[in-house]
C-alpha cells in the first residue's frame, strides 16, 4: 500500500517549481491570459499552482470552461464551489449554445467533446485572450507528446506542429501575430501519477467521482459509461450498479468509468502504479475514432 512516506519530494517540487515559473513567464509576457478550468483533476492541480505562483496576491487571470452540457454533476458543483472560495472570475463557452443557435448541430452518436472547438475559439477571440492554460500532459496521448509549453495557434485556434519553436533550458518564446494565441502547459512533463503524488501530498480536494463510488453504469465498447439524457443507454445495453472511479472526467458520452475500489488518494496511487494502460487510452471514447484523434481535432483549434 502506497503511503505518504513513499512520495518523491525532490521530484515533486522540480515539477511544481517548473509550473510556478511557467505561471509567472505568462503574466509577465501576455495580456489577457486565462485557465481552461473543467473541475477535472488537471484543471485543479494548474488552479493550485497557479494561486500558489501569486500568492498572497490574487490570481491575475480569470477561468474559463467549456460546458458541454454533458457534464458529471459532481464535477460541475466542484466547479462552482471553488470558484466562490477563491473569489475567481469564470466565463463559461456552452455547445448547447451554439447548436440552439444553429452554429453547431448534433452528432449521431450523442457525443459533444468534438463540438467543443467553435465555442472555445469564439470565446477566446470574445474575450481577447492571448494566453489559455490548458492541463494537457505529454503522457496521456501521441498528440499531446508533441507539444510545445508554449504552443502557437493560427487566428482560427488551429496547431501546426512545424511552427513550434524549441524550447530549450526553459526559455519560451510568446511572440504571437494579431489575432493568433498561445496555449501554454504547464502540466507538460507530469504524468498521471505525478498528478496524483502531489494531490495527495498536498492533501488537495477533487470531485468525489475520481474515487471508488457505487454507480449506475451500462457497457458499450468496452467502456462503463453514465446512463444519461445524452442517448445512453439503447436497447441490448442493460443498465448494472458497480463499484467504479473515474481516471478523467469529460463529456458523459465519452467518458468511462474503471472497475476501483480505490477510495483515497494514496489506493489510487497504487492502482495506476500497476497499470498499463493511459487514462485516455482506458477512458476516452472520443480518442479511440481514430488513430490520430487528438491530433486532427488538435489542428482544428481544440486544446
């Protein structure tokens, strides 16, 4: 069993430090910066570094969500309250928004996390935003490997992986043409289990569904997904109560949940220390469409 004692300090604080660097280089450099903010355990860990990077002054930076409207209740009241407890500033991108205005229309398979580009590009060019952190690590998917911390994007949101500029001993490079951004990751060299490691050093809160929990799930390729209003479940796809957590939490249409009886942090630890699978890989209906996934959505303008 995975034990306080047994977390890398020395390794934790290179990681946090990084970060805490990366939160400063941005508010010197940008002028309207803002955190993609989800109440999923990457937004909360950047969340906390970045309060951490300022204190004791407040956070220059507002946050911003891109609401599917599919999204696990416990995770949005997680949202909610900590936004209240730290008197932030959340400016919310909604997809039911643009398909109520005919901007977007909905896909077969119910699923809207490839609908989420448009109302995220709009958002960032209505607010000016020239900087948005995003909690994307380079471990979770072929796509996010590459990845620069400071990564360009074209007026339209869209990556083109030949114009990243290197980044060598951690000097970055902001420099941006009108009406471009920049996405910055400061989680870039964490791994989900560095993620882990450090929430529970740091004894940091995150939404209860990330532990073991009893839950109304039913199976579709191979997945453990949340009956919903989404479109799930159909017929032949009967409904079971299981003991289950969640890795990553996204849209419920695409989101599956894992057989855990892993309750703190510490049981989770040692649950992914014996894992060979990714979160995304294990968890992540949308990745699995296609080989490069990720990477297409990546160069139409997602995060």
């Amino acid at each position: 069993m995975t034990t306080e004692t047994d977390i890398p300090a020395r390794h934790l604080d290179a990681l946090e430090s990084e970060a805490v660097h990366i939160f400063r280089e941005v508010a010197g450099e940008f002028e309207r910066p803002v955190i993609l903010f989800s109440g999923g355990k990457d937004s909360i860990l950047m969340l906390h570094l970045a309060l951490k990077a300022f204190a004791p002054a407040p956070l220059p930076f507002s946050l911003l969500h891109v609401d599917t409207g599919h999204n696990f209740p416990e995770v949005l009241d997680y949202r909610d309250r900590t936004v209240a407890e730290h008197r932030l500033r959340l400016h919310v991108a909604s997809v039911q928004d643009h398909i109520d205005r005919g901007l977007l229309r909905e896909r077969p398979d119910g699923t809207r996390n490839p609908l989420q580009t448009a109302p995220l590009v709009e958002a960032i060019h209505t607010h000016r935003f020239d900087a948005v952190f995003g909690g994307g690590r380079r471990d979770e998917e072929k796509a996010r490997a590459k990845e620069r911390v400071f990564s360009l994007r074209d007026e339209f949101g869209g990556w083109d992986p030949r114009r990243q500029r290197p980044e060598l001993w951690q000097l970055y490079n902001g420099r941006h043409a009108p009406g471009e951004h920049v996405r910055v990751f400061p989680l870039s060299n964490w791994t989900e289990l560095d993620v882990w490691q450090y929430i529970a050093r740091m004894k940091i809160e995150v939404p209860a569904i990330y532990y073991a929990h009893e839950r109304e799930v039913f199976l579709r390729r191979g997945m453990w997904l949340t009956a919903g209003d989404w479109g799930g479940p159909k017929d032949g796809e009967p409904v079971e109560t299981r003991t289950v957590r969640y890795r990553t939490v996204g849209d419920m249409s695409c989101t599956g949940a894992v057989d855990s009886d892993a309750a703190d942090p510490y049981a989770v630890i040692a649950e992914i220390s014996a894992s060979r699978l990714t979160e995304r890989g294990a968890t992540r209906a949308d990745d699995r469409m296609s080989e490069a996934a990720m990477e297409d959505r990546k160069r139409e303008g997602y995060f």
